[in-house]
C-alpha cells in the first residue's frame, strides 16, 4: 500500500459526524461528477476524494448556493 494518499484526517472528521456521512457525501459528489463529465480519463472517486480533503468542494457548495439564490425570483 506505499505510495497511496491517506485521506482521513481531523478536518474530515470535524466536518463529518461520522465516516458512513463522509461516504454518502463523496459519493453525491462522485455521481455528480459522472453526470456532468463521463468521459473523464482521471479515476473521479480519488479526484472527489482529494477535493473533499482539501477543501475545494466547500467552495463548489458555496457557488451552487449563490446560483440557486440567484434562480430564485424576488418576491
């Protein structure tokens, strides 16, 4: 196994309330990622799985939540 990234770390499991959330989440993020790109030559489980660790999908969230207010007509 030399030579793999370990992924779990404290900052997953603060985020997380326990590891079968963290699966559920990546694998959301997994599917939708299939969805949008399936021709993809990188494995996208380990590209989610980098983007959950370090951070990034916190700020995919944040854009997606921007864009859905924006969807929204004022009332």
């Amino acid at each position: 196994m030399s030579g793999r990234k370990s992924y779990t770390s404290e900052k997953l499991n603060d985020r997380f309330d326990n590891p079968f959330t963290l699966v559920n989440y990546a694998i959301s993020l997994t599917k939708e990622r299939l969805r949008r790109d399936p021709g993809s030559e990188t494995n996208p489980v380990i590209d989610v799985l980098e983007i959950i660790a370090s951070g990034e999908d916190l700020l995919i969230e944040e854009d997606n939540d921007e864009q859905e207010e924006e969807a929204e007509p004022a009332s």
